[in-house]
C-alpha cells in the first residue's frame, strides 16, 4: 500500500512519498495529486522529498502523467529516489532532465542511504548561484589554469517528442 509519510531526521522535515507496493496506474496517479497538493501547501522554504520506487511497474499512464504530477517540483530544494528497477532507472533519469529538476534529485539504492543523503548539506552545494563560488569558479563559470573561462557543456535536455518516442521504444504495459 502506498502512502504519504512526513519523517523528522537531523532536524530536516522530509516528505517521504512511498510508492512501493502500489496496485494500480490510477493508485500511483492519485499519490501523485496528493503529494502535488501538499507541495503546493507547503510554506516551507526548503521542501526535502524522499521517493520509494520499490516494485513501482512503470507503464505508459504513469509515464505520461509525470509531467503534470511534476508541476510544483521547482519548489523542492532536495529530491532523492531510491529503488528504482533497472530497467527503468535511465527513462526515470531522463524524466527529470526533461522536467529540468535533475539538479536537485540524487539517485541511491535504499531507504537508509536516501535519508542520510538528503540530510547531508555538503552533497547539495549549489554550484550556479550566487554568492561565494567554489575554487577554480566564477559565478558558475569554471576558469581553467590559464585564466580563461571553460565552459561545461549542458546536459542534454530531452525534448518531450523525443521522450514519448523513449518511452514507446521501451514497450511498456498499458496499464495494470
């Protein structure tokens, strides 16, 4: 049975949205719109949010909403999934670039792991913004030996055309 939970570690409040066991597409789906109601009832200013994906069969339905579950995900400060199959873990990968969230979501293979990640501050430096930059940076620009600017190519951003085609490719069941 899926669930919402709210988890206290180290003094960081965590939404812990549990998907593990879930029965159905539409039971997936309606976690989803809650989490999505509670995110944007949040008045938080860091959203800290745990996603079990343990036994989670992700079939098209569930592929095709998570854009529109995904819309207040610019609120989350720090995302960690965990238990994701194999077999879906690069199209949940390109899920979150195309949704332009892969910077705040780190992937790790269980609970325990996932709850000291998103407590740990040191893994969630910001690199891009504003303030003091780390050595060898400024302002996001990363400088090279010489003193002059390297820039880091982008990770490439999927087009949603580009996605449904990933996600048809991969011959996902229809729905549970």
């Amino acid at each position: 049975m899926s669930s919402i939970k709210h988890v206290d570690y180290m003094n960081k409040p965590i939404l812990f949205i549990d998907l593990e066991g879930s029965a159905s597409d539409f039971e997936v789906v309606d976690l989803g719109e809650k989490a999505k109601k509670l995110f944007k009832l949040s008045s938080r200013i860091e959203l800290y949010v745990m996603y079990n994906l343990t036994g989670v069969v992700l079939t098209k339905q569930v592929m095709v909403n998570m854009k529109q579950l995904m819309e207040y995900a610019n609120m989350v400060s720090r995302r960690v999934i965990f238990g994701i199959d194999p077999k879906y873990a690069e199209l949940v990968r390109q899920v979150m670039v195309n949704l332009n969230v892969a910077a705040n979501t780190r992937y790790v293979d269980n609970y325990t792991q996932a709850v000291n990640l998103i407590v740990d501050d040191t893994e969630w430096v910001n690199r891009r913004g504003a303030g003091a930059a780390p050595k060898g940076t400024a302002g996001g620009r990363v400088i090279g030996w010489d003193g002059r600017e390297r820039r880091q190519d982008p990770p490439k951003v999927y087009r949603e055309d580009e996605f449904i085609a990933n996600v048809n490719k991969m011959n996902l069941p229809k729905s549970q």
